[in-house]
C-alpha cells in the first residue's frame, strides 16, 4: 500500500482531467468531469477507511515530501468535499451544463483537496491563493463586473502572504502585525461581516453550481484551524469568535427576508459556517468536537440543500420567494427532499445535524450563557428562514404547467444519496462524534504542545537579553 502515492493521486487526478478537457476541447466534457470526480471519490473515500484502521491515523507524504500531511483532523474533510464535487457535478444536467464550467470545477476541485492535505504554512498559502483564480475566471467567462470580487480577494491574498512572511519573525510588533494581517485573512475568507459581500456578489453573478462548490468546503474554518488556533493570542481567536456570532445573528435574519432565492441560501450557508468558527474558536474539547461535527453536517446537509434549489431554479427561473410556486404537485419527491436537508441544517432530530447542534450549545452554554443563547437565536431564525422557503415554493397556490417538471435520474441520484447519509448520520452519530472528539484532542494537544514551545522560546530570549552579572562586573583590584 505504501509503494504507490495514494494520497498524492487523490490530489492530481482532478488535475489530470482538467488537463484532459482542455487538451482534447471534448465535447463531452461533463462525461469527463464525471468520470474524474468519481474516481477521485471513490479513492478518497477508500484511503479514508484504510487510515481508519492505521494506528497513527496520520499520513506523510510520498518520497519523504513534507508538503502533504493528513491527519485525524483532515483526514474525513477530504472525501467530504470530494462527495460534494460529485454530487453537484451528478447533478448538472440538461440545459445547466451550457454554463458551467467543468474544466474549472475540476482544477478547483485539485487546489481543494491539497489545501486539506497540508499544514505547511506557505504551500496552504500558495493553494488557498490560486483558489480564488477559477471563480474569477467564470465571473469574467460571463462579461459581470468582478470588482467587489477582486477588491475582497486581494485583500485576503494580501493579508495571508504578508502574515505568513511577519510569523517567521521574532520581534514583537511583526508578531502583533502578522496576528491582525492572518485574522483578516480568516474573516475574508469566511465571509464574515463586514467582508460577507464579495459572497453575495458572487452567488448573483455565477453559476449556483460553481458557488455552492467554492463555499460548501469552508476552507476559511480550515485556514483558521491551521494558521490562526496553533499560534495566535487569545485576544485573536475571541475576535474572529465575535465576528463569526455576530455574522451567524446578522446572516440568518438576512435568510429571514430575502426575497431571492439564490441571496436566501447564500445567507443560511454563511450563518452556519459562521456556527462552525464559534465552535472552534471556544478551544474546548466539546467545542472543537462540536464544530467538526457540524463541518460534516452542514457539508453535507447545505450542499444537499443547495443542489435542490438549484434544480427546482433549473425549472422556473431565479425563485423568488415574495410569491407562491405551489410545485409540491409537481414535485413532491423534491419537496420532501428539500424539507429534510433543510431541517437537517439546523439540527432535527434523527439527522446529522442534531447531535452537532446540541454538542455546540452544551459547549457555548459552559463557555458563556451569553454565547449560547446567541447560538440559540441563530439557529431559531435558520429553522424559520428554511420553513418559510418551503411554504413559498411548494405550497399556496397550484401552478399549472405543460411541461414535465419532475427531477430527472441523475439528480435523485445525487439528493437521495446525501440524504441517506444524513439519515445515517442521525440515526448513528457514535462513528462521526468519536472521530470528531479524537481530532480535538489531538488538535488541542498540538496547540498546548505550540504553546509550550512559545514560551520556552520567550523565556530563552529574556535570558539571552539580561547580562550576566558576572561578565560586566568590575574587576576587584588584588593587593600588591
């Protein structure tokens, strides 16, 4: 097993296709793309369970290469976000695949997974910053300004490059320069408010596919696990945790109102994402374990969420949710799909998002009162933000049509599968909270171990800066 670079294959064979689409110009490049996302998943998903029975459950890379390393952390984000590049990929039929961009998706898909395959420092800087190369393309593919785009992304290659260079340095304002210049880093990432609207620009102006695949794997959670928990103060991480709380308020009583469809689910995956930095930045062992469960739930329950409304707009047109559709009749598959991963998102019971929810609040509650009942009202306005949704695509009026409307194979495929994972989920949670509470020990031991090693170095350079009393004392005069 150990003679072939499995986990570096996982990496490249997305790139492999992207390089294929584009040297043969097929026709056929949704077959392709396919083709490649699946193999990628179904690798992935392998290597997953052989490392479940690895008793180190890390992994280094091929040939003694220390850029890739996957841990018990990391290890379950990657055939998660290689499951969601499938299924939105499964997905895109009929008239969709005219404007996604496949090749695109493919490359986006490889700078990803490399991205959560790593925790050193300046290659995570280097993927995360081409990351940002594929959407901005697509905005220009499709002649939409890509000033707020840029103007955000800018600032967070900006800020990321320049931290990682200031981290490497000792002295003590570099050190506070590069703690505000990764934080920023961190908060454009992730969308939090203030810098949430190159994601609203974003979901307007590209494909919904394309969207849904550049925030569904959140790696601005993973950038603040890596960069941010290990090294930076307290001071930093009870920022970004305020920031993410009050996004999470802000976000879902934007989903409350919203009259497009597109804006309303761009702001319930931001205010669950947000949910998921709270969670890490508590620095609990129940907070961390809770924020990795609700990674997995919210990836899989948002992108289910997600796919559905993209084929339900496949169908009529951008939804606008001032007016009642009436599809149940038309769609009751597809309406019973989209309450569930809806519902899922923000914890009812026997799904995946449940016991997530309820490990967040127990662990904001012991954290601060004040930060779970936040939490609490976030996740209230969500739930009322999906129902609402519900009600006015599926209920309230018949909608009279000529046309069939019912969900075509491949896109059953892709929602049934989601949605029996996040019944499995929900109704056998113990296999996905262990692995979560195994990670967060791990992850809280390495920053203790960071910690430590900080200090001792602190201490090591105050020594160095007193002079020895010895050497600078005079020199008492002997008699002659």
């Amino acid at each position: 097993m150990n003679a072939i670079p499995w986990h570096e294959l996982v990496i490249c064979i997305p790139l492999l296709g992207f390089l294929w689409i584009r040297a043969r110009a097929s026709s056929d490049a949704r077959r392709v793309c396919l083709a490649f996302a699946a193999i990628t998943l179904a690798l992935s998903c392998g290597l997953y369970l052989w490392g479940l029975e690895s008793p180190s459950g890390s992994f280094e890379g091929f040939f003694g290469w220390n850029l890739i390393h996957i841990d018990q952390f990391s290890a379950p984000l990657i055939p998660l976000t290689a499951l969601i590049y499938f299924v939105t990929l499964l997905a895109t039929v009929g008239h969709k695949t005219q404007q996604f961009p496949f090749a695109g998706a493919l490359i986006s898909e490889s700078l990803t997974l490399g991205t959560l395959s790593t925790d050193t420092t300046w290659w995570m800087i280097l993927l995360l910053s081409l990351s940002v190369v594929p959407m901005w393309f697509e905005l220009k593919s499709r002649g939409t300004s890509t000033r707020v785009y840029e103007l955000h992304q800018a600032i967070f290659v900006g800020c990321l490059i320049l931290g990682g260079c200031l981290s490497e340095r000792t002295s003590a304002p570099a050190l506070n320069l590069s703690v505000v210049l990764l934080t920023i880093a961190v908060l454009v990432r992730s969308a939090a408010f203030p810098f949430h609207l190159w994601r609203i620009d974003m979901f307007e102006k590209a494909s919904f596919g394309s969207s849904i695949l550049m925030v569904s794997p959140m790696l601005g959670a993973y950038l603040c696990m890596r960069l941010v928990l290990p090294t930076e103060p307290d001071w930093a991480l009870h920022t970004i945790s305020f920031l993410s709380l009050a996004t999470s308020v802000y976000a879902s009583g934007m989903a409350l109102v919203q009259n497009d469809g597109r804006r309303f689910f761009c702001y319930l995956f931001l205010s669950h994402s947000s949910l998921v930095l709270v969670g890490l930045e508590l620095a609990t062992p129940i907070g961390l374990t809770a924020a990795l469960c609700m990674w997995l739930s919210v990836g899989l329950a948002l992108t289910s969420y997600g796919i559905t409304l993209r084929c339900i707009e496949a169908r009529v047109g951008r939804i606008d949710l001032n007016r009642y559709y009436g599809l149940y009749t038309h769609m009751p598959t597809m309406a019973a799909f989209f309450l569930l991963t809806g519902l899922a998102s923000v914890g009812f019971p026997c799904t995946i998002g449940f016991i997530a929810g309820e490990l967040l609040i127990e662990s904001a509650m012991d954290f601060s009162p004040w930060i779970g009942w936040i939490v609490v009202l976030a996740t209230a306005l969500n739930g009322i933000a999906v129902l609402r949704a519900y009600f006015r695509i599926f209920t309230g009026t018949k909608h009279p049509t000529t046309i069939p409307m019912r969900s075509q194979f491949e896109e059953r495929v892709a929602i049934v599968g989601l949605s029996l994972l996040i019944l499995a989920g929900g109704l056998y949670p113990q296999p996905e909270v262990e692995s979560s509470y195994q990670a967060a020990i791990h992850l809280l031991e390495d920053y203790h171990r960071s910690d430590q090693q900080r200090s001792d170095q602190k201490r090591s350079d105050q020594q160095h800066l007193v002079p020895d009393p010895a050497a600078v004392s005079p020199q008492t005069p002997q008699a002659d």
